[in-house]
C-alpha cells in the first residue's frame, strides 16, 4: 500500500478516536473526573446506531442522531443521579465507580444483545471505492475524514468563538476563578458531559466499521483514549485533535508493517512525550 | 503490665488481627476442595498488599501494578524453564530481586509525575514489558506462555501437586504472612510515617527537609519486589505462566480489589480479595452470562455509599 493510502487510513482511525475522546479530555480538565466509563458511552451509542439501522431501518444520519440524543440524555440522568455525588470523593472512589459502570455496561449489552461483534451495514452511497483523483480509497473512510474534519471546525469554532465555550475554557484554567466570576461551573459540566458523551456515541457507530464493535469495546480502548487525553493535554480541543491524529496514523503504519509488537511503538511513544512534557503536548504547565 | 501486653503495644497489634490467620488456617481444614481457589486468593491478597505500600501510604496512583507481578511470574518461569533453577524458595528470592530491580529503575524514571500523567506513564510502562515479553517468544513462550513447568519440592519435601493445592496454600499462605509482617513494620516505622506525609502534604515534607523522591523510589521499588513474589507464587502454584500475568486486566482487578476492601489500611487488601473472590465465584456460578452485572453494581454502590471501600464503613482512617 502507497503512502497516501496508509496516511488516508490512519486519518480515518484518528477521527474516530478524536470523536470519541474527545468529551473525555474536557470532562477531565473541567472537573477532574476520572471517568473510565467514557468508553462505555460510544460503546452504547454504537450499538443503538447499529440496531437503530438493522431493526428500524432508520437512514445513516438519522441513526446518528438518535444514538447521539440517546447517549447524551442517559449520561445527563447518569451525571446528575450518579456522577455529582462523587465530585468531591477522592479520584480512586471515582475509578471504583466508574470501572462498575463499566462492568455494568458490558453485562448489560451481552444480555439484552448478545456477545457477538456488530457490523454496521452502510447505505449504498457509502460502500465501495472513490476516486480522489491522486488515488481510489474506501468511500467510507474518506467520509469518516471528511465528517471528522467538519467536527473539528465546528468544535473549534464554538470553543474559541462562542460564550459557551469561553466559559469551559475558563474553567478549565481556573475552575474556583470562573465560579467567582460568575460561571456555574456544575451547569456547564452536566451540558459538556452530555455534549461529550453525544460525540462518543457518533464516535462509536462512525467507529463500528474501523475499531470493531462487541461488549469488550469500552475495555479493550480504554487505554487509547487515555493516552489521546494525556498526550493531547486535559481540556484541549485542538491538543486531542492532533494527538488522536498522531497515535490513529502511527498506530495504523506499525501495524500493517510491524503486525507482531506494532502496539509496542505506541506505548514507548507515549511514554517518550510523557516524560519530555509531562502535562501534554499542547497542555499548560501547571494546569 | 505483662510481657504480652507491653509486646502487643509497642507492634500496635490488636485482637482482631489474629482472625483473618485463624480463618485461612481454619480454610485449610474446613473446605479442602477449594485449596486452589484459596491459592488465588492468597496470592491476589499479597499483590494487593504490595499495591496498597504505594497507592494506600505513599499516595502514589498506578494502573501499571501489574509489572512487577509480571517480572516476577516470568522470573521463575524462565529460570525453572531455560535454567533448571526450580528450587522454589531461591525463586522467590530472584523474583523479589528482578522485579524489585524494575521497581527501583522506573521508580527513578517516572515518580517525578504524579495525576494523569504519572497514571499513563505507569501503564505504557507495564505494555512496554507485556509486549516485549510477546516479541521475546523464544524467551518467554510468547502468547502461550510456558505451560507445563516443573519445580522442585518446597524444602525437598512437600511436592506442588497440579491437582490438590495442599503444599500451594500452605506455602503462599506462608509467604503472605512474612511479607504481611514486613509490611506492616514499614507501614508502623519512621519510614511508613514519612510516606504518610508525603501523601497527605508534600510540600510541607519538602519545607521540613525530608528526601520525598528518595523515599518514593524506595516505597515503589519494595511494593514492586513484593508484587514480584506474589507473580512468582503464582508461577510456581499453577506450574504455568503467561501474558495475562502482565495485562491491563490484571492492573486493573487489584486496583479494583484494593479499593473495593479500603486502601491504606493493611487489611483492606485481604477484605477486597476475599469479597470480589466470593462475588465473583458465586455470580459466576450462579448467572454465568450476567456475573458483571453483579459485580458491577457492588462496586457502584460501595465507591457511593461506602467511602474509602468495605473497610471505610467501620473503621476511620488512620
């Protein structure tokens, strides 16, 4: 395979993770929750989009806006039943809880659907190859690419140029200044949760086709998402963008060239960034 | 007062202490089919112990635990495999060494981080080692591991029997004991003190001119030499190792198990162990497809209702 091709690839599995990560990183930055349930939550959205499709026959994007709106409600309910009472517990009550919802999750999902992996069946638009001129790729992989760079845009757009998002920016710099300020930082981070946890769930249907689908999903890339927050800095949108962009395409060359060990890389990797700048690459000292 | 007493005194030891002993001693006796059962327990509650030396009292947050296990388990599982070297009681002494070893080096290396970071760097710390270990097959066995290894009998008279874990229990039981013991010296000493401090205001113990790095790296490399014997009990129980030795999963259930007992308390790893044992032994059985369900649901409700783990509902921290 040719360059571009490997490059298109990986693009593609950088857009899913960015997705899907990238409620986590702001979450986390905003108030310090260590949520390992995020994984969960595009897990969720991934087979309600997927069945949203086989059983209802609902078309591509209206499958996405229901897993989207499904997601984002049960995690509001979650957040404000659940999640609030342990905003002050200590991180490690916070891993015990959100492993169980973890756990919870997976069972729930084995039971009511089974433990076998989901395919998500792609409209005929969507199937086969595009010619992009330099090169002919799966139509849906550059779709994915195209959608994930228009998510970027819009996520960029509306932290860096709206209220909303100077509010999250805020505090995320200095969550007890913001409040001082005037910002109800509890408000914001229940509509951030639902916001992220939304994107994850689009992140785990778009994702269905690339990173595979079954129970094991929120487990089994725990530690990818985590290293995209860590590397890309908490709380930064375009810091996870290039992270995930970063670990999707070097993830993909190593293992297409190196398939024995080609995870190996990644972890040395990231460990090699973690010490040289310990708070990410695009992180603030000291935040 | 009397000998005994001022002895209880000066080692903090109180009555209760002396039950969680009597209750794996009466085990042995009273349910002699779950021996192998109890060798896991045994050997998770010793990892946990070691687990709880560094998150519990020195306040140091790792999701990379499972390293040391590792280091240790493939430890006397080459030794026994390439070096002949089965002699299980020097094991554990190599094991200790090897595993201590990684301890000290990567302590050095990363305890200048700590949150997220630190958390990371511990995991990709453990990856880097599970996927060498998945490259070195000519080594290590690769995936599949070593199966099947031989080791001497315990002092050259209580053989390892696959099928009855008489001599296992006993043995780890043993071990768990002595290194309970050492544990609970440090936790008590000057040395346990300072990394109490150190957890609960670091900048106060640097103001007062204790060496915090140092004592880290010292508290993780023994938590790792400790969870190293625990990996080479393991080894040398099941006559087998492999990658699961060194995952995530691994990592994560004694994390799992130490919170969910109550860490920074010495016994919440033996509470933690036992109780997730039991939980999962008897969902498994009970609804073999739904057993998480259970599970999770338990831990949800202690980390909301029971702060600090099982343990946290009775007794305050210390």
């Amino acid at each position: 395979m040719d360059l571009i091709g490997i490059l298109l690839g990986g693009f593609a599995a950088g857009m899913v993770l960015f997705i899907v990560s990238v409620g986590l990183s702001v979450t986390m930055g905003l108030m310090g929750f260590v949520n390992l349930a995020h994984g969960g939550f595009a897990m969720l959205g991934g087979y309600a989009i997927v069945l949203a499709m086989k059983h209802w026959g609902l078309p591509f994007f209206g499958a996405l806006a229901v897993g989207f709106a499904a997601v984002a409600a049960l995690s509001v309910l979650l957040e404000r039943l659940l999640y609030a009472r342990l905003y002050r517990a200590t991180e490690l009550d916070q891993v015990l809880f959100t492993i169980g919802l973890v756990f919870v999750m997976i069972a729930a999902v084995t039971l009511a659907v089974g433990p076998e992996t989901q395919t998500l069946v792609l409209p005929q638009w969507l199937r086969g190859q595009t010619d992009l001129g330099i090169i002919k790729y799966r139509t849906y992989s550059v779709a994915v690419i195209v959608a994930g760079t228009a998510l970027v845009l819009a996520l960029w757009l509306g932290f860096e140029r709206t209220r909303y998002g100077a509010r999250i920016r805020a505090a995320v710099d200095n969550r007890r200044m913001a409040q001082s300020l005037g910002v109800d930082v509890g408000r914001l981070f229940t509509a951030t949760f639902a916001l992220g946890s939304g994107l994850a769930a689009v992140g785990g249907g778009l994702g269905a086709e690339i990173l595979g689908l079954d129970p094991q999903y929120p487990l089994r890339y725990l530690v990818y998402f985590l290293i995209v927050v860590a590397v890309g800095g908490l709380g930064r949108v375009s810091g996870v963008f290039c992270a995930a962009l970063l670990i999707g395409v070097l993830d993909f060359v190593f293992k297409i060239h190196f398939p024995k060990g080609g995870t190996l890389f990644i972890y040395a990797l990231t460990l090699a960034l973690l010490l040289w700048r310990p708070q990410g690459l695009f992180g603030r000292r000291g935040a | 007062m009397t000998a005994a007493r001022r002895l209880a005194e000066r080692h903090h030891l109180r009555w209760w202490e002396a039950l969680p002993w009597l209750a794996a001693a009466g085990a042995f006796f009273a349910f002699p089919n779950y021996l192998a059962f109890g060798t896991q327990l045994v050997i998770t509650i010793l990892f946990a112990l070691s687990l709880d030396l560094v998150l519990g009292y020195a306040g140091i947050i790792t999701l990379g635990h499972a390293a040391f296990f590792g280091a240790g388990a493939y430890t006397v599982g080459m030794l026994a495999q390439h070096a002949g070297w089965t002699e299980p009681l020097s094991g554990l002494l190599a094991a200790a060494a090897v595993a201590g070893a990684i301890g000290l080096a990567s302590g050095f290396v990363l305890l200048r981080t700590h949150g997220l970071t630190l958390l990371m760097l511990t995991l990709c710390t453990m990856a880097l080692l599970e996927e060498g270990a998945n490259m070195a097959s000519a080594l290590t066995g690769g995936f599949d591991g070593m199966p099947g290894l031989q080791f001497a009998p315990l002092l050259g008279v209580f053989a390892f029997d696959p099928l009855y874990f008489r001599s296992q229990y006993v043995y780890s039981l043993v071990v768990l004991f002595a290194c309970f013991a050492l544990v609970r010296m440090l936790v008590h000493s000057s040395f346990g003190q300072s990394l109490t401090g150190i957890r609960e205001n670091v900048l106060r113990m640097h103001a007062v001119g204790a060496p915090v790095r140092a004592r880290l790296v010292l508290a993780y490399a023994i938590s790792a030499a400790l969870a190293g014997v625990a990996g080479a009990l393991f080894t040398q129980a099941n006559a087998f190792v492999n990658l699961a030795a060194l995952g995530l999963d691994r990592a994560a259930g004694v994390l799992i198990v130490l919170i969910l007992g109550g860490y920074g308390r010495l016994y919440g790893a033996f509470v933690g162990a036992t109780v997730y044992f039991v939980l999962e032994h008897a969902l498994a059985k009970a609804y073999p497809t739904a057993w998480q369900l259970g599970v999770g649901l338990v831990l949800i409700g202690v980390a909301l209702f029971a702060r600090n783990g099982i343990l946290g509902l009775i007794q305050k921290p210390q």
